[in-house]
C-alpha cells in the first residue's frame, strides 16, 4: 500500500478523458483501489477519483458520512466505469470541495435525483438511487473521469471563495438580495 499523489488543477492528467476498465479485479486494478483507498483516508475528503492520483482509468471511490446526508451514510463504494441518469430534472446548488482544487469551495449545481451503476471491486454490478449529497458525491466525482472539475460547473465565478473566508461569503450572500442559491 502507499500514498499516492494527488493531482492539482492544471495537471492535464486532470483533463484527460479516462479510460474504461475492463478487468476490476486485475491485480493492477486491486493495488490502485487500496491505493486510492489509503490517500482518501489520509486526506479526509469524502471522494476521489483516478485520474486524480495520475491514473487516467475510469474508477472512482467515495463514502458518504450520515451527518451530510438526509438519507443516512452511504459506506465506502468503489465504482468502475460508473454511469449516470438524472431521475428528475430538478437541480439545486451546493458546496463542493476538492481535492485537486485545494483550500477553495464553490457553490455548484447538480441534479438532486439520480440513479447511477458501475462494478465494484470483483466486478460485480452496482445499482442505486441516490439524492441530495450523495448524488452530489457521485456526479462531482464520476466528473473527473470526463475532464471535468467542479469550477467548470459553476455559472459564475462569484460563487467561487477561499475555505477561511467562507463565513463571510455566507455572511455576504445573507445580505444580498433574496434568488442567491442556497448552500445544502
Ligand atoms: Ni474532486
């Protein structure tokens, strides 16, 4: 096992599309897992993908804590090849976070009902709904295996603040006129 290093905005590995995985339970496959695994522990986000760690395939791991989300915790998945369908058109902003974009968080729309698949770690298929944060989770990571970061979602950049100025972002928005998105 070993930390591995985390790739930050303006790495291309960031914006290079991943590739498919054809073998989940590969012995290549199994290390990136524990891998991936160990680095998320050590850097207490709730997410990380592949290509994030500078390993262009399509494998993302994410844990959801029961405090985040309305519908209690989702434990550790390890997701290959992960699709996505929204279940609803219904979309709403929310504070995301990154590991490749770090000491920022942003306000970031996503679709509030999804349902998504993909193989686990034996390859075996995956199905679930998911909403609110962990739906969340799922697109902002499932994102980075299509080149994409949370910043590229967002309509404007006004909604973009450093982690110690947060307070007074939401202090700000408090007093600013009513239609701000509000933050779940
Ligand atoms: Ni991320």
């Amino acid at each position: 096992m070993a930390l591995l290093k985390i790739a930050c905005m303006g790495n291309p590995v960031l914006r290079r599309k991943a590739a498919a995985v054809a073998e989940p339970d590969s012995e290549a496959m199994v290390r990136l897992v524990q891998d991936m695994r160990e680095t998320l522990a050590d850097s207490r986000g709730v997410g990380l993908a592949a290509p994030q760690v500078h390993n262009g395939v399509r494998l993302i791991l994410f844990s959801v804590p029961g405090e985040r989300n309305t519908e209690g915790a989702v434990p550790e998945t390890v997701l290959f090849n992960p699709v996505i369908e929204p279940l609803a058109e219904e979309t709403a902003f929310g504070w995301e976070g990154c590991l490749s974009v770090p000491r920022l968080r942003g306000l970031v729309p996503r679709w509030t009902h999804i349902g998504y698949r993909g193989l686990d770690a034996s390859g075996r298929l995956v199905e679930r709904e998911a909403r609110g944060f962990h739906a969340r989770v799922v697109q902002h990571e499932a994102d980075h295996l299509d080149a994409m970061l949370y910043v590229d979602r967002m309509p404007h950049l006004g909604l973009l603040t450093f982690e110690e100025e947060m307070h007074n972002f939401r202090q700000g928005m408090n007093e600013t006129a009513a239609g701000a998105p509000s933050s779940d």
